[in-house]
C-alpha cells in the first residue's frame, strides 16, 4: 500500500538493469531482440548494465514482446554509470 500523494510509476517495477533484463522470457529472446550474442547479454545481466548504445533496441524489444515499463527515462535512472567515461553520453540523451 502506498502512502497518499505517493507516485506509482511502471519504473518503480525495476529496481536496476538485471531486473529488466530478466523481464524478457529468457536471456536468449534478450540477446537476439538487443542483436548480441547470449555470452554478452549474460555479462550486461552479471553487470545489471545494458550499455547506453543497446537501449533503442531493449526499448523496442520490450514494446515487441509487451513488457511494460522499459523506457530511456527508466534505463537512465536505473544506469549504474555515476561517473567517468559513459556519463556525459548517458546525461546528453536526447528522450522524445
């Protein structure tokens, strides 16, 4: 139960990337619809980081396969990237 005034967001579904990643039916169908190999999608789960440059693609898989709740406003909140290389990228997203 949610306390009054409180936000209710599809995002709140996911607490990092690794929860996203397990949305998919398994980490195969995420490896094909993100286009790498199932070696690489176990190492972004492993991470709980998709890199910025896969998002498009998680993006429209999740609309492909209806999994809610998978947007660049939610990959970028849940993006363990605080610092250094990575950031600047991730800050200058542009989100429609």
């Amino acid at each position: 139960m949610t306390s009054p005034g409180a936000k209710c967001t599809l995002g709140a579904m996911y607490q990092n990337h690794r929860d996203i990643i397990r949305a998919w039916p398994d980490l195969e169908a995420f490896a094909d619809d993100i286009g790498v190999s199932a070696n690489t999608a176990k190492s972004f789960r492993h991470r709980a980081s998709i890199p910025w440059y896969h998002w498009d693609a998680a993006i429209e898989g999740a609309k492909a396969r209806k999994i809610k709740g998978v947007s660049h406003d939610v990959l970028k909140g849940l993006s363990p990237v605080r610092r250094g290389r990575g950031r600047s990228k991730i800050a200058s997203l542009h989100v429609a």
